[in-house]
C-alpha cells in the first residue's frame, strides 16, 4: 500500500515516472531492435510528461525560496551561501524551461527553442553543483561534531540528563550525516547528466554521453530521490 500512497501525491508520482523514465532510456538504448525503438519513445514521452507538468512549480518554489529567505538563521556562511545559489537557481531555471516548451510546442515561434532549453539545463547544473558543495561542507561539519560527541562520551558525567541528550544528539547527528551522502550521490548522478545535456564541446564532457549512460545515472539519482520519500514504515521494515 506504500506505493499507492507515494503515487496520490503530485511529488510522489512525480518520482515514479522519474524512475520509470530514465529506466526505458537506459534499456532503450541498450540494443537496436524493434522493442528497444519503443523504449526510447516511452521515455520520451515520460519526459515531456513531466516538463509540462512542471509548467506549474513556479509558485511552490518561490514560496520555498521566501520561506528560507537569505538564510540568516544558517550559522555556516558557505552553506549559507551555496543554498542561496541553489534556491536562485532553480527558480530561474523554471521559466527558462517555460519558454522553452512554448517555442517547441509553437506557440513563440520568433524564439530560439535550444538557447532556452540550453539555458534551463545550465541552471540546474548549477543548482546541483552548488547543492553538492553545500553538502560536502555540511558532511565535513557534521563529522567534526560526531567527533566531539564521541570524545565528550568517554568522559565521565554525573548528569544523566546530559548523557541522554549527547546520545540523542548523536544519533540525529549520524542520520543527518546518512541523508546528506544519499543526496550528494543524488546531486552527482544528475550532475552529470546535466552537463552531458549541455551543447557538444560546451564543457567538460557534454555531448558525450549515450542515453544508456544517461539512463544509468538518472536511475540511480532517481532510485535514491524515491527512497528518501518511501514511507518511513516500510524503510525501516
């Protein structure tokens, strides 16, 4: 019943065409026959599924975006700093994306579609690359505090009140810690993607990917992005 209540949600569904997506990309791609053929057409009509239903993220991101704010409650200024990156990102990253499916549905015929849709990627890639330096910093500093928790546990305490809290604090600590390495691996899957989508020869290596490669990480970005919205019952069972 897990994956019925995952499929009611908008987000959930969402992350359930995502998989399936990038799964009949990377089988479609994986020979040359009849069967194959129509893989590759299911997926892309998966994707363009998705990039229409996304005309409709706008508002939900930019609420995210005002209810974080410049973040002057975040103590570390590098996360600090790269989540405003991302937050900024991405929201640019929607309209481009908008333009984009306007011109290659016809409707603005006077614009360039691959400039927009060029630009929409290179915001995304840039969303992730700063997400991604935003966990390695948060990991690098829930690490140290791990460390320290460690060392004040050894020492002898006659409060044991204070025992508990550092041992629930521990334990959040190692969790938050587990969470941020499966959304850095995430991020880096559907990093390399974006910059593989980018203009051949643009930078490092776009153009360069086979769809099969492109299935490959996006089912492994999006297998991790489903299991981290799974209900928490049956992650635990």
């Amino acid at each position: 019943m897990e994956l019925v209540s995952v499929l009611e949600s908008h987000r959930g569904r969402d992350k359930i065409v995502r998989l399936c997506t990038y799964a009949a990309m990377m089988l479609g791609d994986s020979g040359r026959g009849d069967v194959h053929r129509k893989l590759l057409i299911i997926s892309g009509e998966l994707g363009a599924a998705r990039m229409t239903m996304r005309l409709f993220d706008d508002l939900s991101m930019l609420l995210s975006n005002f209810k974080y704010g410049l973040g002057s409650k975040e103590e570390n200024p590098l996360i600090r700093l790269m989540t405003l990156v991302t937050n900024v990102s991405y929201q640019i990253f929607y309209p481009l994306e908008h333009i984009y499916w306007l011109t290659n549905k016809n409707v603005l015929t006077s614009f360039v579609s691959l400039k927009w849709i060029t630009g929409s990627i290179f915001a995304w890639a840039v969303a992730l690359l700063a997400d991604i330096v935003r966990l390695i910093t948060k990991i690098i500093t829930l690490k140290k505090e791990l460390g320290e928790l460690r060392k004040q546990q050894l020492l002898t305490s006659t409060e044991e009140s204070e025992v508990e809290v550092r041992s629930e604090r521990k334990t959040t600590v190692v969790t938050e810690i587990r969470e941020s390495y499966l959304l850095l691996i995430q991020n880096m899957a559907d990093f390399t993607n974006a910059i593989s989508w980018l203009p051949p020869g643009l930078i490092l290596w776009s153009g360069k990917l086979s769809r099969f490669q492109n299935g490959f990480f996006g089912l492994i970005s999006s297998s991790i992005m489903l299991y981290r919205a799974w209900p928490q019952k049956e992650k635990t069972s």
